[in-house]
C-alpha cells in the first residue's frame, strides 16, 4: 500500500537542491583558505593563462581593497 500521490519527485528534488548547497557551501569553505586560494589560482593561470581578463577578475580583485575600506569605516 505504496500511495505517494506524486511526493517523491518533491523529495527527490529537495534532496538534489540540499546536496547541491552543501556542494556549494564545501566549495566556499575550502577556497577561503589563503593557501588553497593562492594554489588554485596558479594552477589555473598555468591551463588558462589569460583567464583574468577573460573573466574579468582583475576589476573585481581592484575592488576589494575599496569594500575593506568601506567596512572598516562603516564599524567605526
């Protein structure tokens, strides 16, 4: 007496959108670290040489120091 009504296709979706997250959530963690982040970009510059401006990181890399900025005066 199996009667689901259509329920397993939502579970089966939220168990994909869960592991999903928890995928992303893992990658963010990891790539936080200075170490692995420093590792990981030179390893894509030696495969994709011009992947900065290809993607435009280097804008968003020139960004970071203003946002620290604002930060730090918005706690004052």
């Amino acid at each position: 007496m199996d009667n689901n009504d259509g329920h397993d296709s939502s579970k089966d979706f939220l168990y994909f959108a869960g592991g999903l997250a928890l995928m992303v959530l893992g990658a963010g963690l990891i790539a936080s670290h200075p170490a692995i982040r420093k590792s990981l970009k030179s390893g894509l510059e030696s495969v994709l040489p011009d992947v900065q401006n290809r993607l435009g990181l280097g804008t968003v890399s020139a960004l970071v120091p203003d946002i620290q900025r604002y930060l730090k005066l918005r706690s004052m």
